[in-house]
C-alpha cells in the first residue's frame, strides 16, 4: 500500500503545546490533541508486565514478572489529532482513530553533507609517460562531470529567499549526455595538495567561473583539498590532468552525500510541496511566495503518521488504496539538543533516551 505526503506541521519552538483550547493555540504553536484534549502523555504502550503466579492461583498480589514486548505496541487513546495555531484560524488533521494507523516512525535530526571529491598530493605530483615529473608552476584542467542534478524545489525557486544554498544554474545540465565543465589552474606547489597558494588559485578558479561557483566549493580538509557540492542532489565527478607535462589524466575519489533528516530544505520542500498541491487542509496558501513557518538554519526531528482512510467519503487526500501520511517537524532553533525530553515528543511517541542520545523509532499496525 502506497502513501501519499497529505499535510506538514513545523514546531519551531522547544516545548509541544501541553494545554489549552482547541482554537486558541498561540501562532506556530502545536499541540496532540487525543480522546478531547490536549495531551503529553503517552500514546501507546510496547511493553507489559504478566501478573505473577501467587496473584493467578491464590489470588495474593505477587511481583509482576519481567516486562515483556508487544510486537506491535498497543495504543491508549482511541482518536488522535495534530493542531497547530496560527494568526487566524487553527489548521488540524482530521481526528484519526488510531485503529486506522497503520505505520508510524520517529527520525531524529540529521545533518545533510553533501557529495565531495578529495585530492590528495598524488594527483598533483604525477610524472609523464616519459618520466618527466610534474613541476611546480605546471598548469592543471580540472574537469567536473556532473552526473546528477537537485530535484528539490529550493534549488530552482525561491521567492521568499530562504533557500541555504542558492538557485542551481541552468548551464549545469545537459538533457542528451553528462555535462563537462572545466576550468584551469596553476598549482604552485605540486607535492603538497593543500598548500596556501594551491588552495586559493582552486578557489580562484571555482568563483570567477559563473556556474562552478554557485554549485561547488573549495576547502582545506586534513592535508587535502576537498570540493563539496552545494546542493543537495548534486552528484559529480572530478578529472584532473597536468597539461603542462601531459601526464595521465587523474581520477579523483569521491564521496557520496548524505541526505539527513530535518533540515531547513527539506522541511520547507515538504512544506511547499503540500501548499501547492493541496493546501493543507484550511491552509491555503494563495499565491505560492508566502513565507514557509520553517525558518532557514532551523534544525528538526521528523514524526511521520501515516493512516488509512475510507475514500471517498473520509476527510483523506490520498486516493483511494494509499496511506494519508502526516508529518510533524519538531525542531529547537539552530542547535537541536539530542536530549528532547522538554520538547515533550520522547514520552508521547515511545522514543527511547539513552545516555542524552535519542534513538529513533519505528512501528508498524
């Protein structure tokens, strides 16, 4: 059974609105709303203790046995609803019987990085075919082979200027065969790679070209040089070559990005991508530049429900046979502590905190 992402909610506050009316939670403010009223209290239990054998057979209270697990956990709450204030009115999910969800997970806040090519002294420092070494001064062509490019909205429209890494150019791409873009470079000193004057002539090099220099950078990584994309989605390729001595062409080693969890970017693409598509329920947002509630630099853990419903005379927005998937965003400005207790998310979703290090968490009905 697929799923289908049907509304996004974004605490950027510390703390869960634990109290209050329904309608009259402060702007941005979120809240669980289960059986009637606003809660922190556990959802569900995943553990149960049996009674002990004196309390079955004499009916004299004895200790409980050893916890043992559910292998699903057992919900304590029959209805279920996420409410967020705003300046007008409140924006809520349907009231979800929990019978009805069907998977939930927790992931907690991961930073993204992005794709990196490192050069090391060797790919400088390369004799000829005739044995001729490289030399100080020689010129290089640094070739970069992009083999993918972004999908996320950010990359390509940003009308409120909240994007964290720019618009990606157009000239990056090529629709019938990777794109080859090259620039050139005079390394002053070959046998050291991130040498002062090696590393500058490279960054040089990347910020007077137009388009290398608003998708990748130059810096100085433990003795090497490293250039990393600056767009998510951005996978590439580095060919460097001394044309001075015509030595062989060097590849160099990369290392594939890591997406993460919770960041700006990917908040405010699910963000936008559910006010163009559905608007939210009663958020409508008309016309599309309105500002996102995620801040740019916001930090956030994930909580995704994802439900059944009985299209078409439910509430759901998924068609008929999918999931309506709701996602919560919990984030605590631009430093997340690991420790979430006072953001009130541990106790209600079941999330396990050890040693000051919150696990995720995922369940399945």
């Amino acid at each position: 059974m697929g799923t289908n992402l049907s509304q996004v909610f974004v605490q950027n506050g510390a703390i869960l609105t634990a109290t209050g009316l329904f309608n009259v939670g402060a702007a941005g403010a979120v809240g669980l709303w289960a059986d009637g009223a606003f809660s922190v209290a556990a959802l569900f239990q995943k553990t149960f203790s049996p009674l002990d054998t004196d309390t079955v057979t004499t009916g004299t209270p004895g200790d409980p046995s050893v916890a043992l697990a559910f292998a699903n956990p057992v919900w304590l709450r029959k209805e279920l609803q996420i409410v967020q204030g705003g300046s007008g009115n409140a924006i809520a999910t349907p009231l979800i019987a929990t019978s009805a969800i069907k998977r939930l997970s927790v992931d907690v806040y991961q930073e993204w990085a992005g794709h990196k090519a490192t050069i090391t002294d060797a790919k400088f420092n390369v004799a000829n075919a005739a044995g001729t070494a490289s030399a100080d001064g020689d010129s290089y062509d640094f070739r970069f082979i992009i083999r993918t490019t972004p999908t996320d909205q950010l990359s390509f429209y940003d009308a409120n200027g909240v994007s964290p890494f720019g618009d990606f150019p157009l000239g990056a791409f090529n629709t019938t065969n990777h794109k080859v873009i090259n620039m050139s470079v005079d390394i002053a000193t070959v046998a050291d790679a991130d040498a002062v004057a090696n590393l500058s002539a490279v960054q040089a090099a990347i910020a007077a070209s137009p388009i290398l220099s608003k998708i990748v950078a130059a810096t100085d990584v433990s003795n090497d040089i490293v250039i990393t994309a600056l767009h998510p989605g951005l996978i590439f390729d580095l060919i460097i070559q001394n044309v001075t001595n015509g030595a062989k062409a060097q590849s160099i080693a990369t290392t594939g990005q890591v997406l993460g969890t919770g960041n700006d970017w990917q908040v405010m693409g699910e963000e936008f991508r559910c006010q163009s598509r559905v608007g939210n329920f009663n958020r409508m947002y008309l016309p599309q530049t309105i500002a996102p509630i995620a801040v740019k630099g916001n930090k956030y853990h994930k909580i995704t429900v994802e439900y059944a419903h009985n299209w078409p005379s439910s509430t759901g927005i998924a068609p008929a046979g999918e999931l309506n998937q709701v996602v919560l965003y919990v984030g605590a400005s631009t430093i997340i502590a690991q420790d979430t207790t006072d953001q009130n998310i541990t106790t209600p979703f079941g999330i396990t905190n050890a040693t000051n290090v919150l696990e995720s968490a995922k369940y399945v009905w």
